[in-house]
C-alpha cells in the first residue's frame, strides 16, 4: 500500500510553516500543501531548495476562506470582504451553490480568477519542483462545481492528481460518541459523501491521489492509535493506496490576526491539538508503523 502522510496548511503563518517543514526534513511526512501567503514565500522556498534530495509530495492547498485574496478583488466582491481577506466557508459557498443564479455565476468566477492566481503562485513557490496534487482547505474542493474548477486548473497547470475525500467511518473508542467534537467531523464527513457521490454523478474527469483518504472524522485530533486503527482496516480490504492528512502547524495568535478574520479559523490555527498532532507523526516515526509497508 502507498502511503501518503500530508501535512495541510503550510504558508499560514511562519511558526505553522516552521512546525510542517520540519516534520518533513525529518521524515516526518513525505508532503505537504501549500496555502498562497505571501509572508512566507521565501520560507518555504529555501526549504524546498536546500532539501532537494528529499522526497515531497507537494500540493496546492486551494484556499476561499482564509488569508488575503491574491487574485484581487473589487467592492461587489462576494469572495473576499472590504479589506481583501477571504471570507467564505464550506457552507457559506454550499448555500450560493444552491441558491444559484447570478451570484452562484459570479462565485463561480471569482473561485476560478482566485485559484488561478493562487496556482501561479505556488507553482512560483514550488520552483523546480513539480505540484503533485491540488486539495483544498476545509476541503472547499470537494463541492462538485468548485471540483470541476479545481480539476480544470489541474489541466492547465499539468498537476496530475486532486484529493478525492473517499474516507470509510471509523469509530476509534466507543467513548467517541459522547463528544460532540466527533458528531460535528461526522456530520462534515457526511457532507463529504455527498458531495462525492455528486461528483461521481457528474462524471467529472480526474484522477485521485490516493484510493482512501484519513482525516476528517477525527479531525484536530489524529492520535497514532487511530492511524494506526485505520490503517489496519485499510489493509483488511486491500486498499492501494491511502492519503492520511494531518495539521501539525500551530500558529500564533498575533499571525492569526493577520492572516484571518473569522474567530473559528483562528481558534483552529492556534490550538493546542496542532501541537499533538505533530507528536503524533514522531510517535508513528519511533514506532516504524509504516516501515515494513510495501
């Protein structure tokens, strides 16, 4: 089986960044993706560049809801506020699909305009090295009309893979459900599914990164008992190839500040569980989970 540990959000802040790129020199991870943040353009460069010899699965985390809109933006401007930050969530983007009409149109438009902008970008960032895959944060992507976006870009930009939420239930601890944190990633993964089986129905063209996907039910707080439970079920049905996403870039409150406008994108940037999360991908590393995989 193919394992692809993915770190999401590098580029939203310096000390995120730091904590992502380090995880990868140290083998940590073997990819991660990229937010457009011009703040932290050059660091992420000289990582690249100094560490030619290691393997990066890199990726374009395609973004509407945070940080400042690199493809523009005017008054009438329904992506980003007057400020320029972006401001537009999984489900705020879900209702003006839905609503459809003029705005749905110039949503649409201004999403292309936007991640055109922010592939050029991070292909600028990514330099020699080749974009491997597109994703999106808070998998944005996902909803079918902004897929077919994300895939068209794909084309233009020769980036041959997209993340493909295709992730299976997994009840961890029968103590899961009495948090609400797991009935809220459950019902984000049950939105998943149905925007997958809507693309599916679409019959978009594309080709997925990896043939399962691990990171949404226990979003926030990926422990290695969990991965390592997934992993094991994902053996049992033969699965080629798995995409396991992490957060282990925790920022500070004052980049925070900068970087977004929306209080919960904020209190997710800094918490504590990011910091876990990174402890988690050592914890995998010390224990050789995936060492004698083929």
């Amino acid at each position: 089986m193919t394992i692809h540990l993915q770190a999401d959000d590098a580029g939203i802040g310096k000390q995120a960044t730091t904590m992502i790129l380090d995880a990868w020199k140290l083998g940590l991870l073997n990819g991660f993706g990229i937010v457009a943040n011009p703040d932290c353009l050059v660091q992420i460069q000289e990582a690249l560049s100094e560490n030619r010899s290691l393997e990066c699965v890199l990726c374009a985390h395609l973004n509407i809801t945070d940080g400042v809109a690199i493809g523009g933006y005017s008054n009438t401007s329904i992506l980003a506020a007057p400020d320029g930050k972006l401001q537009i969530g999984f489900v705020q983007a879900l209702k003006i699909l839905l609503m459809g009409g003029v705005k749905k149109r110039q949503f649409l438009t201004e999403v292309f305009n936007e991640w055109n902008a922010q592939l050029a970008f991070i292909s600028k960032i990514a330099s020699e090295r080749k974009i491997t895959a597109i994703n999106g944060h808070n998998y944005v992507h996902m909803l079918p009309s902004l897929f077919k976006i994300a895939t068209q870009l794909g084309q233009k930009y020769n980036i041959p893979y997209i993340r493909f939420v295709n992730e299976p239930l997994l009840l961890l601890d029968i103590k899961d459900i009495f948090r609400m944190s797991f009935y809220i990633n459950l019902c984000k993964l049950f939105a998943l599914w149905l925007c997958k089986m809507d693309i599916q129905r679409r019959k978009i063209v594309f080709s997925a990164l990896s043939e399962e996907t691990f990171g949404v039910l226990y979003s926030g707080r990926i422990t290695a008992a969990a991965v390592k439970k997934n992993f094991k079920k994902a053996t049992q049905r033969n699965v080629n190839s798995l995409e396991i996403v992490f957060h282990p870039g925790q920022s500070k409150s004052d980049e925070m500040a900068k970087w977004t406008s929306l209080a919960g994108s904020k209190k997710f940037f800094t918490h504590s569980n990011r910091k876990q999360e990174w402890d988690t991908l050592s914890q995998l590393q010390s224990e050789h989970v995936f060492t004698n995989n083929d």
